[in-house]
C-alpha cells in the first residue's frame, strides 16, 4: 500500500503560482503511476496531469497544457504540481493519486484508474 499527503495549497490572486507536493509512503514508489486531480465545489472530481512511473510519460487536461506541470522525483517519493498563469476556475481542492503498475509507460488519466488517494488540498484563485 502507499499513503499519499498533499500540501502547498493555498490562497493566491489570479496570474500567480502554486507548486502542489505528494509525498508518498512506501517502499516501491518508482512503480506507480501518479495523477492529479481536482474538485470544485458541485462538480466532479476532474483530471489534471498524470506521470508515469519513471516520470518520463505526462498527460494534461486540455485547460491545463502550458500553464501546469507534473513532475516525479523517486529519489523523494514525491510527485509536484507546479501550476502557473492561475485562473479562478482553477479553484478547487486538488488530489494525488496513485497506482501500481508494472507498465512503465502507462500513464492513467482517469478517476476509476487510480487506487489510492490523498486527503487534498485546497487551492483558492482570487480574482
């Protein structure tokens, strides 16, 4: 199993950045493949960015392309979010996932394909 713990959310004005962390626990975190997704209040659960498990695969929703970056340090345990050009409609609490696999050019873009999940984060954009 591996736990997953978000953290650098935050209140920010529109335009500015946030770089969202995941720590992970667990002795094989180089075989998962990792995913973001975020929730706004009434909507559900959206796709952000995934990796795959050597970090060299990404995938981004359309919404996000040149402004978010997913990125995986296995050294770390960590997978990051870094999110540029902040809009209000990025306001949501965002979500680490992650799943084990042994395809290592996987990359999982959706909710139902990810087995364990963070507590969130919540990312407030100001206008």
């Amino acid at each position: 199993q591996v736990q997953l713990v978000e953290s650098g959310g935050g209140l920010v004005q529109a335009g500015g950045s946030l770089r969202l962390s995941c720590a992970a626990s667990g002795r094989t975190f180089s075989m998962y493949a990792m995913g973001w997704f975020r929730q706004a209040p009434g909507k559900e659960r959206e796709f952000v960015a995934a990796i795959n498990w050597s970090g060299g695969r990404t995938s981004y929703a359309d919404s996000m392309k040149g402004r978010f970056t997913i990125s995986k340090m296995n050294a770390k345990n960590t997978v990051y979010l870094q999110m540029n050009s902040l809009k209000p409609e990025d306001t949501a609490v965002y979500y680490c996932a992650a799943v084990s696999t042994i395809h290592t050019t996987m990359v999982v873009t959706t909710v139902n394909g990810y087995d364990y999940w963070g507590q969130g984060t919540q990312v407030t954009v100001s206008s």
